[in-house]
C-alpha cells in the first residue's frame, strides 16, 4: 500500500486513536501518531518538523512523543521531547521501536502502531505519572501528511 489514505482503514485508525486515550490514561506525557507518503528530509528531520508543525513542543512538561511514519518509505522515527530526553537514557526508545518493527515486518501495521503507542505510554508512565492536575494538551487523533 503505497497511499497513505489506504495505508490504515478508518477503523484502524480509530483503534489506534482508542490506544491513545489508553496509554495517556497513566501519564501525563502526550502521544501523537502522524502517517505521511514520504519525505526528501532524512526521517528524523522531518519528524522534528512535524512535530514542530503539530505544536507538540507547547506542552507544560515538553513530555509529547510523536511517532512519525512514512508509509512509501518503510521507515518510521519515535521522537520524544526535551523534557523527556533530559531524564531518560539514550535506548530510551529502542524497546518500543522493536515492538513495533516486528510487526511492520510481519505486515501487522495497525497493530504495530498501537502496540508502539501503548507501550510508549507504558514507558513515560514511569518518568511522567499522571496526576489529578493533568489534562489532555494534545489532540487524540491520527494526523496526515
């Protein structure tokens, strides 16, 4: 599936959007998942773009991760900010990375994304426990390039 209209179906994407409000459920960190073609940027680039595009930067605790995938380009960038990288060690990603490359390689994308979204909440959830003061900084839904 080359077109990022049918890379997911819509009830793909609400099942990732459902594995959002879960994951957030125990952090006050902020998940977004954002599916574009391809890019001429190097894909890490472009993820700090969109992220930047998505004003992902404006949470209180710069604790917002975007997973940025670019469908033709089989690549995908888990990009956490600052407030996260400052107290996280540097593999920080890589368990939730290869959570969701096992399943994009056995061709299982939807499920990829949602175990990737689950299990990054799972991971801010030590660093980032919600409290009673937390709300919802960030939009719950599944952005297109």
């Amino acid at each position: 599936m080359s077109s990022v209209e049918n890379f997911l179906s819509l009830d793909e994407e609400q099942e990732i959007v459902q594995a959002i409000v879960q994951a957030e459920r125990n952090t006050s960190g902020e998940i977004r998942v954002h599916i574009e073609r391809t890019t001429e940027l190097s894909h890490y680039d472009r993820a700090l773009e969109v992220f930047q595009e998505l004003e992902m930067h404006n949470t209180e605790q710069k604790n917002a991760v975007l997973i940025y995938i670019a469908v033709d380009d089989h690549k995908f960038v888990i990009y956490g900010d600052k407030g996260i990288n400052d107290i996280v060690p540097k593999n920080f990603w890589e368990s939730t990375k290869n959570v969701m490359q096992s399943l994009f390689i056995e061709g299982k994308f939807k499920q990829g994304i949602v175990e990737g979204v689950l299990k990054a909440g799972h991971e801010l959830k030590e660093h980032f426990p919600r409290s009673s003061k937390d709300i919802d900084e960030l939009p719950n839904e599944v952005s297109k390039g």
